[in-house]
C-alpha cells in the first residue's frame, strides 16, 4: 500500500488534487480523475484517518452535531441533505464527518453528554452544528482545546458565535408572502415549524412584512405549528380542513410537511393549487417527484457546504483563525412548479 504522497508523484498531481479526484470533485478534470483512481486501485490505495491522527496529534474527523428533534435520516430530508453535502465537501481536505446525536430525554441519567464524550475524548477535531444554540459550557470546552465551532443555521439572537453560516429564513418568508400577494391571493394559511425556533420566527416574520406591505395579514387562528415531519403535517390539514378550505394560498415551512399537507388535502378532494397554492421551503429532492409538483424555496446547500468545509481546514491548519468572526446568510430562491 502506497501513501497520498506517492500516489501523487506517480500521477504527477498534487496531494490535495489525489484527495479531490478520489472523492469525485468538479475542480478536476474527468481524465485526470480517471488516472488518479486507476492508480489508487492498481496500488489499494486508500485514506486512513487514524494514521493521520498519529502523525498530526488529530483525529482527521469533524463532528456533525444534529438538531435536538432528529428522528432519522429519512424523517429528516433537509438536514440530511446538509450533512451529506458537507460530508463530501470534508473529504477534499481528507476529513471525515461523523454524526453525532444527541437527543436527551426525560429519563436520560447520563453524566456526560454524547457532544461533551467527543471534545474531550477528542475524538473529533471540530464541530459542524445544526441547531440554534449550544451549552455554553461547550463552548468553552472548545475553546480550550481550541478546536473550530461552525454553525450551519439560524443562531439565537445575541447568541455569541464566531462561525455562522445560515439560510437568509427572513427573505425566504418575503419571497412566499410577495409570490401570494402578487397573484392575487388573500385568505392565508401558514404551516410552521417548531415554535421558538429562530428559523421558525424569522420566516414567519418575513412572510407577515411581505403580507403587510400589500395590505395583506395572515390570522393568528390560521396559524398551525408543525414538528417539521410529514406526519405532523398530514395531521394538521386533516384536522383542520375546515380552515384550509376557507383558504387559498398557504406557506409551509418544510417541503417534507407540505407533502404530508398535500396527502391529506388530496384525500379531502381539495385541489392543488386550483383551492388551494401551496409553497414548502428547503427544495428537497422529493419536492420533484410527484404530481402535483410542490413549489418551494430552494436553500444553497452547495453554496453552505463548500464554505463551511473550507473554514473548519482553514481553522484546523492556523488556529490563529479562531479568533476571528466570520458570518454569512446566504439568500434562497424562490422555485415555481404545480403547485402555485
């Protein structure tokens, strides 16, 4: 078995361009990613973390820190979709990103929690974090082992992080409510997410200014909070059919609750968007796949992804970057399809 470094010389490129061609980056040519895996092949060459972590005192693994209300990777599209996308974006600098939950319950008696075991045990190098806040004695932690935290959505107000990187949710509320109010809609239903949530706020706060400023409103009885899955959202239109039949337009916050709305409206004989427009946020994959197609928001996963790997390499090589604050809201995209 050969190192990266030989791999590379016998194929005339650089390490990094190996670690590239290996994990089927676009910044190389299709020829030259064919020769490297030839190569890597023809030697069974493969990367290992673990002899990394002896030579560079790391473990060559990031942390990928879920929301407190994950279910499963199937449940959970969106968040999923992230983790994948920022998983191969990592392998480039030849990083692994390993899940972990940490969902705590009721009964839950541990001393440590599953976040805390992987800092100190330091089983990771850094953490990628997909939710609105984290203990502050994490982040202490982390900062003494100076080890990069970034978070990947809506932080809570005030909240003091150095590294964010989040969906512009505010914008996204404004893109629905001016979509709605510019085709002539004016009876509002809205699906939220989790209530209390900073993302939840901040696209409902969008999508009221966007209403307002075309003397629209929405009423708070025509408000329904979700738990961001398809079942809560199949449960909210069957319960309250009543209210999405006196309504035409209606926002949902997650494309997998507009589905569940979508199922139980169908099933209601409430037709899509002839009563009814609907608008879902995220642009997952299913989004697409059935009839009627659902419009939505699109979120710049590609755009997150590839910023959120290359600050958590360029943390790891100079921790000088650590004491720097660096923070971006990336706008969505509205995308039209059957559904309005």
């Amino acid at each position: 078995m050969i190192t990266s470094k030989e791999l590379a010389a016998l194929a005339g490129v650089s390490q990094s361009t190996v670690s590239r061609c290996l994990n089927d980056s676009p910044l190389v040519s299709e020829k030259t990613r064919a020769r490297v895996k030839a190569l890597a092949e023809q030697y069974s060459f493969t990367f290992n973390s673990a002899a990394r972590g002896l030579k560079t005192n790391r473990s060559g693994a990031v942390g990928y820190v879920f929301s407190e209300n994950f279910e499963s990777f199937t449940k959970n599209v969106a968040q999923s979709t992230l983790y994948y996308s920022i998983r191969q974006q990592l392998y480039q600098y030849e990083l692994d990103l390993i899940p972990i939950f940490d969902n705590h319950f009721p009964s839950d008696s541990r001393e440590m929690s599953n976040i805390e075991q992987y800092i100190r045990n330091r089983r990771v190098d850094g953490l990628v974090v997909n939710r609105t806040s984290l203990d502050p004695r994490l982040l202490e932690l982390l900062y003494q082992n100076k080890m990069p935290c970034i978070f990947v959505y809506d932080p809570d107000d005030g909240a003091p992080y150095s590294f964010v990187i989040a969906s512009n949710h505010i914008r996204s509320g404004q893109l629905v409510g001016n979509a709605f109010a510019e085709k002539g809609y004016d009876r509002f239903i809205e699906v939220l997410g989790i209530e209390g949530r900073a993302d939840v706020a901040r696209k409902h706060a969008g999508f009221v200014s966007a209403l307002e400023a075309h003397g629209l409103s929405i009423s708070p009885e025509r408000m329904f909070y979700g738990k961001y899955d398809f079942e809560s959202g199949y449960q909210i239109a069957s319960q309250q059919i009543n209210a999405f039949r006196e309504a035409n337009a209606c926002f949902v916050h997650n494309d997998i609750m507009a589905l569940g709305v979508m199922k139980a409206l169908h099933e209601h004989s409430v037709r899509i968007p002839e009563d009814l427009a609907i608008i879902g946020h995220d642009n997952i994959e299913m989004a697409d796949w059935f009839y009627p197609r659902l419009s939505t928001i699109s979120v710049n996963y590609d755009r997150i992804s590839s910023l959120c790997a290359d600050w958590m390499a360029e943390a790891l090589r100079d921790e000088s970057v650590l004491q720097e604050e660096r923070k971006v809201i990336i706008n969505g995209e509205l995308v039209i399809r059957d559904t309005f």
